[in-house]
C-alpha cells in the first residue's frame, strides 16, 4: 500500500503538474505512458486522486442522483444495474447499491479498478452527507443497513470489491456483448465521449442487446476538450488546430456536441435513446472557427436516457 509520504508527494506533484500548459501536459502523459484510459504504471495515482476527490462515494452519489433523477433513483429496489465504463474509482458502482439494487455489475474496456482506493473513497466521504441524500429520497428499504456495511468493508481495507458489486474487465462489448450481464438499469458517466465516433453505433447497438424488457440506459456525456476544462474546453473544435476524432477520443474526448448526438440518435431510432437535457456551456470560449452548428447551442454535458 501507498505510504503516507508517497500521498504527500503525489498531491505536490500533480498540482505542480497542473500549472504546466495543456500541450505540455498532453505530450508528458505520452511521454509516460499515462494518456487515455489503458493500462499503465501510474494507475494508482490517478486512482488516489479519483478517491479524494470527484469519486468520493458522498461526491459520486450525488452525482449519480442528479443523472438518473430523483425518480429513477427511488426506484432502483430489487434490480440489476451496470456501472458501464466504470474507471479507476466505480464508486458509482457502490452508489447504486446503496439506492437499492439486487446487483451492480461494474464493466470495462479495461482492468483499471483499484478496490483499495475504492475503501479510500468510502472512508473519505462524510457519512452525514451520504445519509442525508439516501433519506431525502425517502427509499422504501432499510438503506442504513447498506451504509453500515459498505462503511465496514472499508475499514477492513482488504484487496478485494465491495458487497454488492461484482466487476467485470477487460470485456470488450463490441466483440463480446455476453460479457455485459443482462441488465434494468445501464449507467454511464464521462464514459461515451471516449468511443470513437466510428464506433458509437456499434457499441450502444451491443449494449441494447443485453436489455431485460422495459430496461433503461443514462448516459452522462462530457463534451468538452479533456485538454483543457477550464479555457479551452472546445479546442478540438477549431478546424485549424490539430485534432483526429478516432485517434485522440480516449485522451481528449470524440468531439460530439450537443448538435451531433441529436443528429445520431434522431438517426437511428431502434437505439431508443434520446437527448433528455444539457449542461450550458460557455459561448465566449467556442473558437471563431468552429461549426455554425456547435456554435447554435454550447453545452459542456449532456445526457442520454431511454426514451
């Protein structure tokens, strides 16, 4: 396990890293080996920075709730949900065990999953937090149970995944659909804007394979240039800067914008999904020379829901 001095040295140098220009950033991953979503040396220090930050389970069930809304999130009692892309931390994953399903099964393209970081992030997060949310909902079962026990494989810190949830990597679903455990519930955050647009059809094809009837999908769909969040998050949207949607997907998303997923889904209506809502983006920071139809509507997220 990672020592304490470790930790401290890695909080200093990824906010040392941070500072560096996006372009710096993007060639030093390269460099190491650490760009995109496949495996490398430096999984755990992504996965230590997941678990204290955005994927702490009082963050991640937050966020969970607002994808599916209240209404699915009350209603997830008894049935088998997929964490689809799941990442380093899933605690998504756990969220949805925690709302009441029978069974999460947390699938990826890849084996990234550090159970250890995942005990991190339940031990970070404030319990108060977590309890607060799970009440307001006013779930029809003993959810405190839940808590409790997730709360105490925590604390055990042992190698291995949590009650209730069952992973699922490496599966390639497009080649081996089976591997995805016939589903209710298919949640995916920040996950689909690293598919090659080539290869988008394809993969929600396969997933709508493994529905069990009346199944619903929610996808979480970040569209921003993952070089640079903050200034200049639709970079790859300037024509005259170098960018190839199939080739850079993984490290800096597909470049599919709001306009381009409904002009996708109203294309092929067997997938049954449908744009149900959008993050506003920031207007002023689209480059002069992006596409007029990017420029109609800026939006930095979207979600995807059956319809």
């Amino acid at each position: 396990m990672t020592s304490t001095r470790d930790a401290g040295a890695f909080g200093a140098a990824h906010a040392l890293f941070r500072r560096l220009p996006p372009t710096w950033r993007t060639e030093l991953k390269r460099i190491l080996g650490n760009q995109g979503h496949g495996r490398s040396g430096f999984d755990w220090l992504t996965a230590r920075k997941d678990a204290t930050g955005k994927k702490r389970l009082d963050r991640a069930l937050e966020g969970l709730i607002e994808t599916l809304g209240p209404e699915t999130a009350r209603n997830l009692g008894g049935k088998v949900c997929i964490d689809f892309g799941a990442g380093y931390v899933p605690t998504d994953g756990i969220a949805l065990w925690l709302l009441g399903a029978s069974e999460v099964h947390g699938v990826d393209y890849n084996n990234l999953a550090r159970p250890r970081e995942i005990a991190r992030a339940v031990r970070a997060a404030d319990t108060g937090r977590i309890e607060n949310q799970l009440r307001a909902l006013q779930l029809e079962f003993a959810w405190s149970d839940r808590v409790d026990t997730v709360r105490r494989w925590a604390i055990k810190d042992v190698d291995s995944f949590p009650p209730g949830y069952t992973y699922v990597a490496p599966a390639d679903v497009i080649a081996s659909p089976f591997r995805v455990p016939k589903f209710d519930v298919l949640v995916s955050t920040s996950v689909l804007e690293h598919i090659p647009p080539s290869l988008m059809i394809s993969m929600l094809d396969a997933l709508k394979s493994r529905e069990n009837e009346r199944a619903t999908h929610i996808h979480r769909v970040d569209l921003r240039d993952h070089r640079d969040f903050d200034s200049d998050p639709y970079g790859f949207l300037d024509p005259s800067r170098q960018f190839d949607a199939e080739v850079d997907a993984d490290s800096r998303g597909n470049g599919l914008t709001l306009h381009d997923w409904e002009a996708l889904l109203a294309g092929h209506p067997e997938l049954g999904l449908e744009v149900s809502g959008y993050e506003a983006g920031r207007p002023h920071l689209m480059p002069a020379a992006a596409p007029k139809s990017a420029t109609h509507v800026v939006a930095d997220c979207v979600v995807l829901r059956s319809v």
